[in-house]
C-alpha cells in the first residue's frame, strides 16, 4: 500500500481509537503471553489502542481462584512492562483482574459459601 494510504488509514484508526494494526496486536501478544503463561495466566482479554504514537495497552486476567496476589501481579506487570520496553518506546501497559459483575444473587451467595468451605478446608490442613 502507498505511503501517503498507509499514514491516512493510520490516522483514521487513531482519530476514532480502532486497534492498531493486526501485526501491533499480534506483536504485543507474542511479547507479553510468554511472560504471562509462565505465571499461570491463560484467560486473557487485550484491549489496545494507539493515540498518535502512544500505545495504550491494557491486559485483563481472568482468575479461576479469588484469591490474588497484589505482589505477585506488579511483578508480573513489572516484567511485561520490561518485555514490551524492548520493542516500544511509548506505551501505557495495565495488567488488571477480570472483575464480572454479577446481580445473581443465588450464585454470588453459593460462590462464597465455597470459597469459606475451602478456606476451612485449607485452615483443617494446616492444623
């Protein structure tokens, strides 16, 4: 595609916040899914922008456990901030909890009821 198309179509993607192009993304995902598997985290969800020459990119974990570790989480984003600092010079990265909001209020209820049981169950074991 010419050089003028190209910077035109880039600008459009910018001015109406549209992910960057399909290479950026998949770019930033083979950068930052080693260091995230390595860890355990498989339940990823990308959201990525570019404004000008700033990427803004925030990535969203999905836990199967409640508990998380706040240390263990701003190292990890600490690595993929290292990892990402390689191939950008001008990013914004977030790594976040997937938080699903939920008025089911059954569900909630038995979610927590088993999460007590396994922590008692935890506590018995220790013991």
């Amino acid at each position: 595609m010419p050089t003028p198309i190209k910077t035109v179509i880039t600008g459009l993607r910018d001015l109406f916040l549209i992910p960057p192009e399909e290479e950026t993304v998949d770019e930033i995902k083979e950068t930052i899914e080693p260091v995230l598997n390595a860890y355990g985290y498989k339940k990823l969800y990308y959201d990525i922008l570019r404004t000008g020459r700033k990427l803004w990119i925030s990535v969203y974990i999905t836990f199967d456990k409640d508990l998380v570790s706040i240390t263990r989480f701003k190292i990890v984003q600490n690595f993929c901030i290292q990892a990402l600092a390689k191939k950008y010079t001008d990013f914004y990265f977030e790594l976040l909890p997937d938080i699903v909001f939920t008025t089911d209020d059954e569900a909630l209820t038995n979610h927590i009821a088993n999460q007590s049981e396994e922590a008692d169950q935890n506590a018995n074991f220790a013991d």
